[in-house]
C-alpha cells in the first residue's frame, strides 16, 4: 500500500470515529450500540485520533471487544488526551467478565488515581466527564496505575524476541515464560497460535533468525528449533544435555565456515551446530568456567567475526583459536549485547553498571550507573540490554532488577535523564518493535506482563511514578476522619475533610498501625521495628503513656479492643503471640500463646453481651477470646483454607455470631462461631483472599469486601449475592471500613496495597 493510499484509510477511518463518537448516549450507564462497542475503537485507532474525545468514557465500560489495551499499546505517538483510555486499559484485562456497574465503578476509581498530585476532591471536569450514580467515590488515593499491559501472562515472562519477515518487518513475538510455554503473538499483542508446551522448565533464551526461524532453550538443558510451516508450528530438538541448564544462545561464523549456533551450557560445554540441517561441528574451544557464562557472536571493523564470552567479571575475546581476557570488570556480568557499529559491546553487571567496550580499545570507552544506589541499599543488577533506534539515531536500553528501564545514547553512552519504572518485579528481556514514527520496546518482567513503550526522551525522560509501598494503614473511626500511611520511614496523616497533610514519626520502620481513644484523647498506636507499640498523639506528634513490650518477632497487626472498662489494644505478630495491652500504663493484661506459627490477623466485635477479640493465622486456626474476661471464649476452629490472612465478624439476622475468613485457598469461608460448622462458602476466582472486612448496609444489612489478586469483591453477606467488583490491576492486602456519617448511609473503605493507597465513599443505597 502506497503512503497515499494510506493517508487515504486514516482519514476514512477518522471520519467515521468522528460521526459514531456522537452516538454514544452521555448517560455511561446506558449502553451504546453493539456496533460501537465493538469497533468505535479501533476506527479511531486506524483513523490516529485514539483519544478520549473519540473513545469517551461511557464507551469504554461497555467496550467488548477488549482491544483498548492492545490499540495503546501498538500506538507509536505520544497523545495526553489519553487519561481515561490509559486508566481503562489498565484494568481491561482483569475486567473481562465484570458487570457494567463494576466496570464503570473501577474506571472511576482508576482515572482518578491518575490525577497527581492526590486528590481528593473530583475535579468538575473529571464529574461532567463521568456523570454516573455509581456505588463508590473517589476520596483520595495515592496509587500508582500502572501502564497498560501488552500483554498479561499468565506466568513469569523469561524471554522475548521479535520474528521478522525476509524484507526486514516485524512480523511476530515471541514470549516465552517459567513453565516452558512459548507464545507467539502479532503487533498488537493477540496470539497467532495455541501456546506451545516446549521445555520442562523456563525458557530463558529465545533467538529469532532469518527465514522465521525460532531457537529456545530453556532450564532442562534443552535446545529447540521452531518453524512455522503451512499454518502450523513444528518443532524439533537442537541440542541437549542431561541435568545441565543453558545458559545462553548466539550465532557465530569463524572464517571460512557457515554460519553456527552457539549453546553455552552449565557445565561448561558449548555446542555449535549448523544452522541447514543442524548438524554438529566442532568447535575448538575449551570448557569455560562459568556455569552462567553468557556468548556473544561479533563483527570486527574489517568484516570478521569474533565470540565474547563472559568468566563471572571478566569478558573472553576468542578469534577461533586461543581466548584472551579483553575487559574486567567490578561485579560478575549480568548482561552482554554487541552493537550495530562493528567491533563495539556493552557489558551490564551486577552492580548497575553498564560499560561501552570496543574490540581495538585495551579500556572501556564509557561507563555509567543504571540508577544511582541510596546509601543503605544494595545495587540493582542490570538483567537486560537491547539496541534500539532514538530519533534516527542508535541508542540503547538497559533494564534492572528493580523494574526500571534507562535509555542510552550512542556512541558516547550518555544517559536521556530520567528512569522509567517499567515494572513491580525484576525485567528479565528486551525486545524491539520498529515503528513508523518511533521504535516500540516491549519489556518482560517477573510480574507476568509485557509492556510497551515509544522510543522516546518524552517516554523514558519523564518523572517516574514509584510503586508506594505501604507497611501499615489505619483510618480513624470518629469525624473528622484521620487516615494514617505509613511508609519510607515514616506516617503521613491527611483528613480527609480538608485534604490537609502532616508527617509524623520519622525515621522509623513501622509495621502495624491502629487508632484508639484514651481519655477522651484520640491516638494513633504504632507498632515500631524494634518490637515495641508506642501511642502518638497526632496532634503533637508526642508519645502518650508508656512503651509496650513483649513480642519477640515482628507485629504484624494491631486492633482496638473495646471492653467494659474501656478501650484497649490488641497485638499479634510473627512470634504466634497474642498480647492485651493497657495503652495508658502499657502493661501487658493478657498473653495468648496458643497459635503455633505466625498470627496474620485480629479482628473485633461487640454487642450487649460479649466484647471479643478472635485471631487468625499461619496455623490455619481461628481462636476467639473474651475481652472482659481475658479468656478463650470458645473452642478453636480448625479450618481447611490453609493460611487464613484476615478476618470479620458478621451478626446474622436470626442471632448468633458468625466470622468470615480470607484464606489462602482463595475461599472467602463463614464460620459458626459457636459451633465452629462452616455456614458458607464464597469464591471469586480471583486467587488468594489477602483482606477481608464487613460493613453495615442499612436495613440491618451486612456485606464483606475481600481483597483478591486484582479486584476487591463485595458480597451480601446473607444471601450470598455479589453486590461489586472494584477492580484494582494489583494486589490489596489491607481492607478497613468505619461508618461515614450518623445515619448510616456510607461508609469510608480504605485499601491499600503495593501500588499504595486508596480512601473511597461507598453509597449504601446504591449497593
């Protein structure tokens, strides 16, 4: 197709998005036409005005064709006006059989978390764009949203590559992942074919050659060659060697002899094989001594070709004779790549560094740092190198063991200011993806995702957004309403009334947070790293009583118990100890040690009768204690859900007690508290239950919010019906409630997680 004719199908295609953008009803809980939820998208894709003005909020809960993710991702321009698409694409993938009302729910959520800095007040725009009568609102979040995927996987990704065409254009990727699974997938990131089984443990190489070829080997010493032929995938084994791993693949053509593959294994050996018919040929190199030695086949600058090899901190050159050591470097090296200029490598290592070589050069050209280490921590090891082309120009990308990515300029190594945080988990490949505007690099890490990213200073020069790591959270009960975060060494506490901010106890590593009122005052209890439990008045910022003492291991959680003579303070921890403090003098009133392994979870009711306190943890016991008596109050229920992670009380209508327990099975289970026969069983498909809490709905009413890998569920805790999903894209590992207002109409959830933390109103009569 002639670049004339294309211009021509762009602006055919942007006409259309521009007429069908009107017909989208600006009520978002009304459904659009099935025409345009299923293709009002990718015409506007095609047409290059993918933009939220032509894919509009109150389309995009309904979209079904679940491409939004995958447009974005094979777009090669950079557009602002892509906040609500951005957020949308975000969640799609954990989306896909969600009702409307979750749907629009989550979105809202998610566009807000995009607004920096916090928020807690909906911009007017944001509520004329949105307009919807949806269960929750936004009241402030610090959450991070991650760019929208490439590609989910649904294991570990180990290894990419790019499959070209003989003219040179990209044709395909390759993924391959921890379990052995090879996918290949077109540009736009849909599978070309069923997922192929290939090795018995992780692929960790895949090497794409002429003719669309595939080579993989993987973790059980295996080497294979992957072809497509007539539509379908064949496959066959290169090489292998038993109880061996490989460690890594390159091509390599020693003078006057055809172009070899080159297997280095762990036992030292490397195999070269043909690359017609594979056929063994000799290779008169001896057994190198690292088992994860990494090659590198090279073209010197009058044509010839060389092989690197790495020795732990030190590269080989070897010329098809003898080997000799050619750089050394300060940590054993994680990464080697030759560049398009003949006779020029770059190394990364294990320390960060990443260092330009040069075959004539007895020295390294440059050296720089993928990050700069804080004082404390320990270097990030760079993982990946790819060459990459920036503005008609070479340049290249280093990844790390920290998620991040960092763009290079070449041939002088100069670092494009700025460090992309790419990914919550190591980025174990790199692969490239020409664009028409701009090169595309997709990035694979340990977090199941693929990513891609412009090539870019716009992209990778921009401020990054840090995963917010939270230790401990806790939202005070009684208005105005305090949310205490802690993290970095220190609480941050905001009302959430005025928005206003205060930082209170630095330099301390914090594991558990809980508010209390103690005469009359309102305190926030602190469970530091030194073991102790400490009571801050968070209007001073002074410490109110006495430290409390007792835990062995780290406290994992901390409640207030209410009893007849007042609020006290519960502790659990690591050590399997649960402890009843007295905040006022700190002493210690009870000790329950019944729980052989860690206590993960507390939890408290009350009513005319009881005060109690029930724990849970790695045991898979439940234990429920009498506050008032400092007693069991009745007989342990052993549950089989493996670890139970949290827990909450439910008072059903016809009397009793009943608590609910998050568990690691992935079942949210309701336990008779008296007779310890389960009641109920609720499942959402969603992974480990890591939080789960109640909240009273009018008309005496209860639901339960339990925190899955990707969404938080909400269900009628009577009739078993769900009644929400709030979809997140990462896992919550803390759900708290208190009531809202007097009469009873809302409540505030706070949940947090590693993309930090979020406050929302949820509307009882909406639910």
């Amino acid at each position: 197709m002639t670049e004339a004719s294309e211009a021509y199908q762009r602006d055919i295609h942007r006409q259309i998005a521009e007429r069908l953008k009107d017909l989208v009803p600006s009520d978002p809980t009304l459904p659009p036409h099935p025409y345009l939820r299923r293709h009002l998208a990718e015409h506007a894709a095609l047409g290059e005005v993918f933009d939220d003005d032509h894919v509009t909020p109150g389309l995009l809960a309904w979209e079904s064709s679940s491409q939004v993710r995958r447009l974005l991702a094979a777009q090669d321009t950079t557009n602002e006006r892509r906040q609500w698409l951005c957020a949308w694409a975000a969640l799609e993938p954990f989306a896909l059989n969600t009702d409307a009302l979750s749907r629009l729910s989550s979105l809202r959520l998610a566009r807000h978390a995009t607004l920096r800095p916090p928020v807690e007040i909906v911009p007017a725009a944001h509520t004329a764009a949105f307009g919807a009568p949806v269960p929750v609102s936004p009241l402030w979040s610090d959450r991070v949203v991650p760019t929208p995927a490439w590609t989910a996987s649904p294991a570990e990704v180990t290894a990419l590559a790019t499959l070209h065409t003989s003219d040179g254009t990209a044709q395909k990727i390759a993924t391959g992942d921890d379990t052995g699974t090879l996918r290949l997938l077109r540009t736009d990131g849909r599978l070309t074919h069923i997922p192929v089984h290939l090795h018995s443990g992780a692929i960790t190489h895949l090497l794409a050659l002429r003719g669309g070829l595939l080579v993989t080997a993987g973790t059980d010493g295996r080497v294979m060659a992957v072809q497509e032929e007539g539509g379908r995938l064949t496959h066959h084994q290169v090489a292998r060697r038993e109880r061996t791993w490989v460690s890594s693949l390159t091509t390599y053509q020693p003078h006057g002899r055809p172009l070899l593959l080159l297997a280095a294994f762990s036992d030292g050996v490397v195999e070269a094989v043909d690359l017609g018919r594979f056929h063994r040929h000799p290779l008169p190199l001896e057994r190198l001594t690292d088992p994860s030695a990494l090659l590198c086949g090279i073209r010197t600058a009058d044509g010839e070709q060389r092989l690197l090899f790495s020795a732990r901190a030190t590269v080989h050159r070897y010329d098809g004779s003898t080997p000799e050591v050619h750089g050394r470097h300060q940590a054993p090296v994680r990464a080697l790549i030759a560049l398009s200029q003949a006779g020029r490598y770059v190394v990364g290592d294990e320390s960060g560094r990443v260092t330009l070589c040069d075959l004539e050069a007895d020295g390294p050209l440059a050296v720089g740092r993928h990050d700069a280490v804080q004082a404390g921590s320990s270097p990030a090891p760079v993982t990946a190198l790819h060459e990459v082309v920036l503005a008609d120009g070479p340049a290249l990308v280093s990844a790390s063991g920290d998620g991040t990515l960092r763009l290079w300029r070449l041939p002088d190594l100069r670092p494009v200011a700025g460090v992309l945080a790419a990914h919550t988990a190591p980025v174990n490949a790199l692969t490239r993806l020409p664009g028409r505007r701009h090169d595309r690099l997709l990035s694979g890490g340990a977090d199941h995702v693929v990513r891609g990213w412009s090539v870019d200073e716009a992209t990778f020069g921009q401020e990054p957004q840090t995963w917010n790591r939270v230790t401990a959270c806790a939202v005070s009960p009684s208005a105005p309403h305090l949310l205490a975060v802690a993290r970095a060494s220190r609480v941050i506490l905001r009302d959430l009334a005025t928005g206003t901010e205060t930082t209170r106890i630095k330099g301390r590593r914090i594991s558990a947070l809980a508010w209390l009122r103690i005469n009359g005052r309102r305190l926030l209890a602190v469970a530091l790293d030194d073991l102790s439990i400490i009571c801050v008045d968070p209007e001073t910022n002074r410490q109110a009583g006495p430290p409390m003492t007792g835990h062995n291991l780290r406290i994992r959680t901390l409640v207030t118990l209410p009893t007849l003579l007042g609020e006290r303070l519960a502790s659990a921890g690591a050590d399997g100890r649960v402890c009843v403090w007295e905040p006022a003098t700190g002493k210690r009133l009870a000790l329950f040690d019944d729980h052989d392994l860690t206590v993960r979870c507390l939890a408290t009711h009350q009513n005319a009768e009881h005060r109690l306190l029930a724990s849970g943890g790695s045991d898979g016991n439940i234990r429920i204690w009498n506050a008032d008596t400092l007693e069991q109050h009745s007989p342990t229920i052993k549950c089989d859900q493996g670890l139970i992670n949290d827990l909450a009380f439910v008072t059903p209508d016809d009397g009793g007690l009943i608590i609910a327990a998050a568990g690691r099975d992935g079942t949210l289970k309701l336990w008779d508290a008296e007779t310890r026969e389960p009641v109920r069983t609720l499942a959402c498909g969603d992974g480990e239950l890591s939080a789960v809490t109640s909240v009273q709905l009018r008309y005496g009413r209860t639901a339960l919010a339990a925190a899955g890998k990707t969404s938080v569920h909400l269900w009628d805790a009577t009739t078993a019906q769900p009644l929400l999903q709030i979809v997140t894209g990462s896992p919550i590992t803390s759900l708290k409630t208190v009531q809202d207002t007097d009469d009873g109409t809302s409540s505030i959830l706070l949940a947090s997680g590693e993309a930090g933390p979020m406050a929302v109103r949820l509307h009882h009569n909406l639910l």
